[in-house]
C-alpha cells in the first residue's frame, strides 16, 4: 500500500474543499427550448414539445389563460384548426440569470398567421420563465404590452373582467381540443 504524505492530503482536502464551494450547476441553454418554442407556434408541434414545461406551467397571452400542461397543448394545438399558418417568422433572444436555477427568456419577435386566406403579422414579446430547466410561465405580449389583468389597468373590476374571459376562451378551447390530448400521427 503506498504511503501519501501529509502534503499531499493537504493538497488533496484543500482541492476538494474548492470544488465543493465553487459548485455550480450546468447553466441552462436557451438553445434547449427554442426550437420547441418554434414547433408550437409553427403548428408542427409534438407531444415531446411539451416536454420544456413543468407539470403546473401556466400560459397566457391576450387571449387565453391555461393552467398546467394539458392545457396549454390545446392553445397551441388549437393555432392549427383556426390559421391555415402560422410561425414565427424573425426573432431575437435575450437570456437574463435571476438567480441560480432561475432564467428569464425574452424572445422579440414577429408571429405570421394566416386567417381565411388574409395574412396577419403580429409583433410580440414572449417571456418564459424557467426554474431548474423548465418553462414554468410562458406569457405572450402582443405588440409589447403587457397583458391585461386586475393588476395592470386602472379600473380592478374591468381587469377581472378580463381575466374572466381569457380563462372563459381556454377552457372553451380545451374541451374543443379534446382536454390535451395529442393528435394521432
């Protein structure tokens, strides 16, 4: 058995010491969403898309509001059967840390829609929050300002007026859709 001098355990406790306080978990990529992100606004999307969100995920854009996954696989399984297309056509990303597990992205961008043979240009903001590599809110600001709720117009009541009916809009839409379900291939 070869004898290790007290240098070299020195050596070897003070690295591992060093290690163990410079941990730091691998940074999350944007790159391993966007392509999904792309896939349900293009209307292509697969179940494994919806992989990025966490099981309590919320989406909300100005309107709809779903809760949990299965809903938001019928608001964008849903672009299909009102659009003959769309898809995100130009868009520019921003990747902000909040803290350790905890990112912020904001996707600028441009959405094209195609609504009974007229086409529709749409500017907006997506941000998505994400905790330990999961989209846990997704909201979609068109034209960049942010969705209505009682917290960001003047008259309350009008706000929860409109919250309302953007939840009113999704479960509409998730029963229409089928409560989530994937299409058949």
């Amino acid at each position: 058995m070869a004898k290790v001098s007290q240098a070299k355990r020195d050596q070897l406790r003070e690295l591992c010491c060093k290690e163990a306080c410079e941990y730091s978990p691998r940074k999350f990529n944007f790159n391993d969403i966007i392509p999904h992100i792309l896939h349900l606004y293009g209307s292509c999307a697969t179940a494994r898309d919806f992989e990025i969100y966490a099981p309590d995920a919320s989406f909300e854009d100005p309107l709809m509001c779903a809760k949990g996954v299965k809903q938001i696989k019928s608001a964008f399984y849903s672009l299909s059967k009102v659009f003959s297309e769309s898809r995100i056509v130009e868009y520019s990303i921003e990747e902000n840390v909040i803290s350790p597990g905890k990112q912020e992205i904001l996707i600028d961008n441009k959405q094209h829609y195609k609504f009974l043979g007229k086409d529709i240009d749409v500017i907006s903001l997506i941000k998505l929050y994400i905790v330990d590599g999961k989209v846990v809110r997704h909201e979609d600001w068109w034209n960049k300002k942010p969705l209505l709720s009682k917290e960001t117009v003047k008259l309350p009541l009008f706000g929860r007026l409109v919250e309302m009916t953007r939840r009113g809009s999704m479960l509409a839409t998730h029963a229409m859709m089928r409560f989530g379900k994937d299409p058949t291939v």
